[in-house]
C-alpha cells in the first residue's frame, strides 16, 4: 500500500502565499486586537476575508463550484497549518471551525435548494453558522447518544424543544445545524436528526454567551434555547434520524482541520522559543547551548514532525475514500497534546517573557488548552482507539 505525501506544486504555491499573506495581513490584526475576537466584531471579519480574496488564498477547503480552491484534505493539511500560525489566520481564509466543518457538511448532505440558501452564502462569507449539539448535563457532551434535544412531527413539520450550550459562533450566526431527537429515548444510538435553523426564528433564542479559556474564536461559545421551535419539513438536513449518521461526516474531517489549524500555532511557539534560544544569554551563554535547553527544543521539533505525520496518514485515508475513524481518532488525540507540549515548553523556554503579552505565547496556551476537548475528550478517543484495536484483533483471531 502506496501512502503518497508528494505535495502538488498548486497546494505549495497556495501554502507559500497563505504563509506572506498571514504574516503581513492577519499578524498585525491579531497584535492589534490580542486575539481576542470573542466579541464577534464584524468589520475585522470581513477586512480580513476580502484580503485573503485578493490574495488568492480564500476557502481553500471550498469546491470550486461555490467559489473556492476545492483542495483535498492532504492540501488543506498544507494550506491550513500556514493559516493556523496566527490565530485570526483561519478565519482570514474562511475555514475557521464552525463554518469549515459545516461547509463540509453541507456539501455532503444537503438538497440542492439546501446548498443555495445556506452553503453558498457561507462560502462566500457574506454569513456565519454553528453546529448545535452539545448540551448541558444530562444531555449530548463527550456522550452524543446522550442527546435529550427532541423534535415532534407535527403538520408539515417539526417542533423543536431542547436547551444546547458551548455552540461556538452561535451569536450573530445566520443559522444553526441542530441535532435533535426524533425517535428512541436518551442513551440509544440511533434517533437522531438535523435541522437547518434560521437565526430568525424566534423559536430558538439566545441565552447567553459563556466566558471560556480561551479568546480566539469568532464570537466565542454560547448557550441557546430551543423552545417550540417550529420548522418546517424542507428544514431537515438529509434524512430524519440519520443524524448521528451524518454527524460522522462532519466530525472526521473537523477532527483533523482541527489539528490543521493548531498545528500552525504550534510552529509559531516553537519558532518564538527557537529565537529566544538563540539570542537569550545567560549562565555563559546562549540558552540554546544548555542541554536541558536544546532538549525542550529538540522534543517539540519531534513532537511537530511526528503530528504533522500522524495528521497526513490519516488525511491520505480520508482522501482515498477508506473509512477513517480509527486514523482520525489517534491523530486527533496525539495532535492536541502534542501541541499543548510545544506551546507549554516555548513559555517555559521564553521564562516570565512567555507568560507576558510581550509575546503571543501567553494567548497561544490559553487557546491550545481547550483543544484537548474539543471534538471529543482525548479520553473518549482512548476508548474508541482501544475499542476498534481488540475488535480488529478477534478478527485476525489474535484475541480470545
């Protein structure tokens, strides 16, 4: 089995002006706004997207029939780590979550009338969406056939009633994917189905926005209120109660644009680290000529390469249309804390310079922590890791 990494000269040439492009556009925007953009400010949005229109570089992950540069998951994993080395940069391009992965989503899943209401305008950045599934305790987390969100048929449609919170992008988005229950009682596996929820409908209303660790993504995470939310039959997503079908989807390759983007960030640490090693002079010396030193730097170049390994293997699978989960699982687990490692050991490095503002580390850790949760707990895939390992096992006839 041939496992091809070669990179296409387009996917190079994209990367290259996507790597100028976040360093002399979107790096002083961040700076000027620290990267906290939970706020959602439009105008910063919009400026940032017609740059990277003009620069060639908008929705690479987009089929170029909506606009976009149509680039496979091995080319997103290229173009997206460029994008990743400043917090603001995916957003710039328009594959920040959730858009990207509902984009993805859309794409898949939706009916042609579907695709011009809402895929079209979101790959063309004129809106915002979010994914509603995620629920306060009892309800879907880690645990998705947890979901307690119901939906009830009624004449020529739905009713939605149920409570989702940590919706990132939810505030100012023009609608909502949400899941909800159509059939089965909370802890079954089946029953689920998504809806296509406009902001205008005053059945589903905003509660609050939560204050999180982390800053950087667009209009942060909020708390919504699904109350006899009322929608009609051409507002389901796919099938009804195929939801948790289609939620896979979503959520393999999200997993890995997720290390896409964050992989970028922990180039950028290191690069900050690699400098302040260079240049920093104590005990004698250049901090790079002291052991434990180059060992921090030596660990988080292994743990860089290793996750950018990791992340195109299981890219490659998805690409050639070979079911990805396990590959998705480990490179989503391995990536996440792989960065968190990079970025921990540059402040470390970088010494009170790193837990200052003087330097982007500071707003970097504080980003990468919740990235151990996002998409599944690392615990969770550990589970399913394991899981598919001995099943794979008793079917080679290896475990008894």
């Amino acid at each position: 089995m041939a496992i091809e990494f070669d990179i296409d000269r387009d996917v190079s040439d994209i990367a290259r002006r996507t790597a100028d492009f976040v360093r002399d556009t979107v790096l002083p925007a961040e700076e000027d706004c620290h990267g906290d953009v939970h706020a959602g400010p439009e105008p910063l949005r919009r400026g940032l997207q017609k740059a990277a229109r003009a620069a060639g570089v908008f929705a690479p992950h987009v089929p170029q029939r909506w606009g976009g540069l149509g680039l496979d998951l091995r080319g997103q994993a290229v173009v997206f780590e460029a994008a990743g080395y400043s917090l603001l940069g995916p957003l710039a391009l328009n594959c920040a979550a959730p858009d990207e992965g509902n984009m993805h989503l859309l794409e898949a899943v939706a009916t042609e009338k579907q695709k011009a209401h809402f895929l079209a305008p979101l790959a063309a950045g004129e809106t915002r969406s979010c994914f509603a599934m995620t629920e306060p305790s009892p309800g879907a987390g880690s645990d998705p056939r947890a979901l307690a969100t119901t939906a009830v048929r009624i004449p020529g449609g739905w009713r939605i009633n149920g409570r989702k919170w940590f919706i990132s992008g939810a505030d100012g988005a023009a609608f909502a994917i949400c899941m909800a229950r159509t059939s089965g009682e909370p802890g079954d596996p089946g029953g689920a189905t998504m809806f296509l929820v406009g902001a205008d409908n005053p059945g589903m209303k905003m509660v609050r926005n939560i204050g999180t660790l982390d800053r950087g993504l667009f209009a942060g995470h909020s708390e919504l209120a699904f109350d006899d939310c009322v929608v009609t039959d051409d507002a389901v997503l796919g099938e009804a109660d195929k939801g948790f079908e289609y939620a896979q989807v979503r959520l393999g390759p999200a997993r890995l644009t997720h290390c896409m983007r964050w992989l970028g960030v922990a180039r950028r640490a290191q690069d900050i680290a690699l400098d302040r090693a260079a240049t920093r002079t104590a005990f004698g010396g250049p901090l790079a000529e002291l052991g434990m030193v180059q060992q921090q730097l030596a660990d988080s170049e292994i743990d860089i390469e290793t996750s950018r390994a990791v992340l195109w293997r299981a890219c490659w699978e998805l690409d050639q249309g070979r079911p990805g989960a396990q590959h998705t699982s480990i490179a989503k687990t391995f990536v996440s804390e792989a960065v968190g490692r990079v970025v921990d050991r540059a402040v470390q490095i970088c010494g009170a310079l790193g837990i200052s503002e003087d330097t982007p580390l500071a707003a970097l850790y504080r980003e990468v922590r919740p990235f151990r949760v996002y998409d599944g707990p690392s615990e969770t895939h550990r589970w399913a890791i394991a899981k598919r390992a001995v099943r794979a096992a008793r079917e080679r006839g290896g475990v008894r």
